[in-house]
C-alpha cells in the first residue's frame, strides 16, 4: 500500500471514530439519567393463542371456523392450561422490575390519579395485544466428525412463539404514538449425543427429550417481559441519540444495544431490536 493510500485510510478510520464516539457519548449521557422516564405500564385483558399443529386432527379443513378453532385449542398441549391472568402477570412482572433496574419509574393502572397529579410527560405504555402460537420445530444441526459433516434431522421439538405488540406514547405532547413489537420462542430442551458403532462404523445420535412444563411457561413469560424492557430501553436510548446528534451529522448511524449487567454498549444487529410498526 503507497503512503498515500495509508494515510487516506487512516483519514477515514478517523472520521468513522469521530462519529461513533459521539453517539457513544450520547448513549452514556442517557444511561447515567438517574430516571429515564415514567412509564404508566396498561395491562391487557386477555392473550390471544393459536395451536397451529392443524395437521394433527385429520379433516380440520372440513370444519367450521368456531368448531375448528375450539378443537385445535382442546388438543393443545399448553395453550388450553395457560391462566390468561397469570401469564399476564408475570409478563408486566417482568417488564415494569427490569424497567426500574434501569431507574424509570412504573405507574401501576390503579394509579391513573397520581398520573394526572403529576403532570409532566410520563411515558403511556400500553401492552396492546399478546399472542401465543403452539406448533412444531423441526431440530436439526451438524456435526463435524473426522472431517464429515453428519446431519441430525427428523426430530421435532414443542415450541411456542411469544409475540408482544406495545402501543407507546407520551402524555402532554403532540408526539405520536409508536406501535412496537417483540418476539421470542420457547423449545422443548434436547440433549444428545453422537456414537459410532465400532463394527459398522455408522454414527447414530442418541438423545433425550425435556417438555416444555407449565412452570417453564409462565417463568418464559417474565424473563420475555424482563428482555422486552431491555429493548425498549435500547429503542428510547438511539431515539435520544438521533434526536441530539447534530443536524448536519454526516455518518452512518449505529444502534447499539446497553448490556446493563456487564455495563457496556455494542452494536445490536437488526434481530437483536425492537421493531416499530407505525406511527400514528
């Protein structure tokens, strides 16, 4: 590489360090907020779940959609022992302790007065729809063993989706509101192995199978609303930064993402965001 060229690259690393150490500024101007917001945290009154394993009752197609849905529900394995009020529970249980790990304040519904008292321009952050989807996993991965990739497949594994949509305002401004969403899954837990038979040589994988329980559901629910605030904290800290970076600001945005128990911030890749719907 020629000298000029060096230092044409150096001039470039520079100007990309330059730009993301103010945001990183930013980021750590709005994690040392000693409260980073109030949020009046609305409960919804009930989940919405779905048995997507359509394929287990033969001649579901035939059947109305009322008949249908109530028989895909009764042969669920989870979804017909899942207590709508406690899922619930544990889920904003969850979301309202990690958001006050991180020094925001959460109003209960009950304490709409103390809301309006207050005044001021709390968050309203209403869990606006929560789904629930059972179907089937089809597992399957690779092993490298003496320079051959062996293929585990054909086995299926339990899973439920959780799928969270938060309706997001600001009380005493004319910002719109933002409909975000959050997903996540549960797996029934396989532990295996590889063997080889020493006459055939041939590999066979050995396993075991752990179902999900109703106490792994409800415990999911709580760590998914645990993680959800996370994302949300992540989603108000880049807004912050976009909104103080300066107008004529020529570099490429990062979104990080604030680990708060290792207390560093990193780049989040796009699976790792919340997403934002719409504004309306």
């Amino acid at each position: 590489m020629s000298r000029l060229a060096s230092y044409a690259l150096l001039a470039v690393l520079i100007i990309l360090a330059a730009g993301c150490t103010l945001e990183q500024k930013l980021a750590k101007t709005f994690i040392g907020q000693k409260n980073f917001g109030d949020f009046y945290l609305l409960k919804p009154d009930r989940l919405f779940k779905y048995n997507l394993k359509e394929f287990e009752i033969p001649g579901i197609d035939t059947l109305g959609n009322y008949t249908k849905d109530s028989l895909l529900m009764a042969n669920s394995l989870f979804l017909k022992n899942i207590s709508d009020s406690v899922f619930i529970e544990a889920f904003t249980s969850g979301l309202a302790t990690a958001l006050e790990s991180f020094g925001a304040e959460v109003l209960p519904e009950h304490a709409v007065d103390t809301l309006l008292v207050n005044g001021g321009t709390p968050h309203i952050l209403n869990v606006a729809q929560f789904s629930l989807e059972e179907y089937i996993h089809p597992y399957s991965s690779e092993e490298l063993v003496y320079d051959e990739i062996i293929v585990i497949d054909g086995i299926d594994l339990n899973a439920i989706n959780y799928n969270v949509w938060l309706e997001l305002g600001m009380l005493n401004t004319e910002k719109n509101n933002k409909v975000l969403f959050v997903s996540d899954f549960l797996l029934d837990y396989i532990n295996g192995t590889l063997k080889q038979n020493l006459i055939t040589g041939k590999m066979s994988f050995d396993y075991t199978i752990d179902t999900i329980t109703m106490e792994q559901v409800y415990e999911y629910s709580r760590q998914f609303g645990k993680a959800t605030a996370n994302y949300l904290f992540d989603y108000l800290m880049n807004n912050y930064i976009g909104e103080n970076l300066p107008e004529d600001y020529i570099y490429e945005r990062i979104f990080y993402h604030y680990d708060p128990v290792r207390k560093i911030l990193y780049p989040a890749a796009e699976e790792d965001r919340i997403i934002q719907i719409e504004n309306y």
